[in-house]
C-alpha cells in the first residue's frame, strides 16, 4: 500500500522542564478528532516505530490528524527513562501539543501497544479530552500470571513439537535445565499476589493494586469507546485474555457496547508482517472514523 504523505511537522515541547521530541501529521481536511501514539518499552526505530509512521501516515490521509513523540528519557527526547507507569505528564503534554498545533480538534484518541496500552489506561480517565483508546496486547504482567500464561500456551505445547521429541531421543535434551525452570514456574503460580482487590471493594485507582487490577479500574472510569485488538501468538496477549477469564470485573467492562474487539489469530505481538499491519490500521482508521 502506498500511503499519501501531507506535510510532516517537527515539533518539540516541554514535559516537567525536559524537551519532548515529536512529529505531527496533520490532515488536509477539517477534522474533530486526533490520534496520539504512545510508545511503549524500550523500542529499536526501525521496529515497531517503523508501524508508528506508517499508521501516522494512513491517519493522517484518512482526515485523522496525529502525534508520535518520545517520551522523557526515549529516542531524541531528554529526561531519564521512567517506567510505564510514570507517563502521565508525557502524555499530558503530547495530548497539549497536538491541540495546540491543530485547534480544530476537539478531542483525541490515544493509541498505545503492550506497555503503551497499559499507559494509555492509566491517564486516559483522567483528561476530559480524550475521547477514545485503541489498546493493543495490554501489558498486564504479574509473576502468578506469566507463570500460568508460560505453562498453558508454552509448555504444553512444547509437549506436541518434533523439535522437544528429536532433542530426547537424541540424548540432546537438557533435563536439569527445563525442571528447574518448570519448578520455578510452579513456584510463581502457587505464590501470593499482593495488592489485588475485587471489583465491589475498590473505591479509587491506587498504584498500590496488582496491575491487572489497576488497569480494570482505569477502565472502568473511562467512559468512552475502546479499541481492543490481541494477538494470537503473543505471550502477553495471552496473559491477558487469562486475567479476563478469571475476573468477573474485566469480563463485564469488556461486554460493553462501548468496546470493540478484534482476535487477531495468525498475529505476534507486534503485528510485523506488512499483512497484519495494515490489517491492523484498518481497523484502526474504521474504528476512529466512526467516533
């Protein structure tokens, strides 16, 4: 697909007295609602970025204008690196630059994958201007949780490879490793998991919750549309279609009229083949076209 490029503007601004670097791919027609990329994790630039610009792109052809910037401590941007967790002010800013630099909007979505989605979640509530979230395999890692993500999707299917079954007969096979490693896993799972609630006694977000937690309520006081997209070939994803099924909280938000899912089967977690990206960025672009 060949996407038609407008006019791509450099901008930089400030978050906490540091100096943000972005880009903003504005739309040659009028339009209401704008899109702000959130970079989650550490990422190489010719990665995932690389499906930032594109997406920016296609947005931005399609009438949607939109941001991608570094957060403090990332890419060309100054600051000390900080967790996913302490990207509210960032955010906030990128929100206040797009806005400022494109005053037709009246609102934007934030659009956020892995850590970024989960990023997206924690400030989304709390910025009237944010009018929709497209979250993308949300990060929602706990020790218990990846120990029984690891042993359903991992080992488990390891016991049905030719690969596992060619190392043992040919005496290849490292025992003393993976039982240690499975030992250590059955240690994970049967551990206590601080900081969890349930639905009916959490009064406010807390960064003290378990971070599945934490984010089911973000959620739950975000009032507007949400994007869900998951991998089916994704650790990550899979961990947290897991802490779905066993939380009847995250089970009742996700039923919303207001949500929209897509299970992306044949996908890893970055979506980097050209096919599921733009697979990808169409539902992206439908979805912000119908708010």
């Amino acid at each position: 697909m060949h996407e038609k490029i407008t006019q791509e503007t450099p901008v930089v601004f400030d978050c906490q007295g540091r100096q943000l670097l972005g880009m903003i791919h504005p739309a040659d027609v009028s339009a209401t609602i704008g899109m702000v990329i959130i970079v989650g994790g550490p990422q190489y630039r010719v990665g995932s970025h690389r499906q930032f610009l594109l997406l920016a792109r296609q947005l931005a052809a399609q009438g949607i204008p939109t941001l991608r910037f570094d957060v403090r401590g990332m890419g060309d941007s100054e600051g000390e690196p900080r967790s996913f967790s302490q990207l509210d002010d960032d955010i906030r800013a990128a929100v206040d630059c797009l806005l400022a630099s494109c005053p037709e909007l009246t609102g934007v979505v934030l659009w956020g994958l892995c850590d970024g989605a989960s990023a997206a979640l924690f400030y989304g509530y709390q910025d009237s201007r944010v009018k929709g979230m497209v979250l993308l395999n949300p990060w929602v890692f706990t020790a218990q949780g990846a120990a029984k993500t690891y042993l359903k999707h991992y080992y488990l299917q390891r016991l049905f490879s030719k690969d596992l079954w060619g190392k043992v007969f040919a005496l290849k096979f490292d025992y003393r490793t993976s039982l240690a490693s499975l030992v250590g896993l059955l240690k994970q799972l049967g551990g206590h998991q601080a900081g969890q609630a349930s639905s009916a006694t959490v009064a406010k977000v807390d960064e003290a919750m378990a971070l599945p937690i934490r984010m089911r309520e973000c959620l739950k006081q975000f009032a507007h549309p949400v994007l869900l997209i998951l991998s089916g070939r994704d650790l990550t994803a899979e961990e947290f279609k897991e802490t779905i099924k066993s939380d009847a909280g995250w089970q009742v938000l996700l039923a919303e009229k207001r949500v929209s899912r897509h299970d992306f089967a044949e996908a890893d977690h970055t979506f980097s083949s050209a096919v599921w990206r733009e697979r990808v960025m169409g539902w992206t672009s439908a979805w912000v076209g119908s708010l």
